[in-house]
C-alpha cells in the first residue's frame, strides 16, 4: 500500500466520521424539528426522526449479510464503497434543497443518506486489511493515523 492510498482512506475516514458527527447527531436532528416538520409539536417531530432512523436501520441489517459476504468474497469491494458513499453524498446534499415544512421529504432522503453511509462502512471496514500490512498494524501506525485524522474531522 502506498502513502497516497493510506491518506486517501484516511481522508474518506476522516469524511465519513465528519457525517456521523454533524449530519446524523448535530444537525439533520435540529433542522428536522425546527425547519421541516412542526416545531410546535416536538414530542411528534421526534417521533417520525426515530421512526425514520429505525427504518434506514432496519434496511441496512437487512441488507447487511448479503452485503458483508460480497465484501469477504467478492472482488467488487471498491465498486460498491464508490456505490453507497455517492448514495450518502448525493442524499445528503439533497437535504439542502428542500423546502421548509416539507418533513416527509426530508426524512425520506435522510433514511437514503444513512442507508449510503452504513453500506459503505461495509466495505470501507472490508478493505481496512488491504490499507496496511502486518508490521504497520502491529506498531498501531495505522491506528493512530487513522484515529487522529477521524477526530480531526470531528473539530
């Protein structure tokens, strides 16, 4: 594995815990509330939030074995990461473009951000082996690397 390709995975790291951090727990919670659905009513708000969480969840465990023993096997590891990250990307870029009081919406294309992020953790955790060699992981090189640079990502 050469330099370039150990900071390539470790900035797609350092992208993919920026999400978790700011789309899934800081922001999209706050905006659903209090520009989507009716901010008078929160106890419902919350509701359909945890509903839709649960939803996109549910996908993914469902999908999670079929998904995780192409990742063992198959050789289409790459294609499929590409695959869900531009899922995320693309969902959670929708989210801008929706208009206020439009929670259906924007819970719908939440459900699909979260669906891309999770099926290309899969992957991205399926090709963690291919990102080091034995003596890097055993001197935690990577560890560290890959764990600085994610909290990085979260300041």
């Amino acid at each position: 594995m050469t330099k370039k390709q150990t900071y390539s995975w470790a900035l797609y790291d350092w992208a993919n815990s920026a999400f978790a951090t700011t789309v899934m727990a800081g922001f999209f919670p706050i905006f659903f509330s209090q520009y989507w659905s009716n901010p008078d009513n929160l106890s419902i708000s919350t509701f359909y939030l945890g509903l839709g969480n649960s939803i996109a969840s549910l996908i993914v465990a469902l999908m999670a074995p079929v998904l995780g023993a192409i990742a063992d096997r198959g050789s289409f590891k790459k294609k499929f990461l590409i695959f869900f990250a531009f899922l995320g990307i693309v969902m959670t870029l929708a989210l801008g473009f929706i208009a206020q009081g439009m929670w259906q919406i924007a819970l719908l294309v939440y459900i699909f951000s979260t669906i891309g992020f999770s099926g290309a953790n899969i992957f991205y955790d399926s090709l963690l082996p291919a990102v080091s060699d034995e003596k890097k992981r055993r001197s935690s090189f990577c560890t560290r690397f890959f764990i600085r640079i994610s909290w990085r990502g979260v300041f």
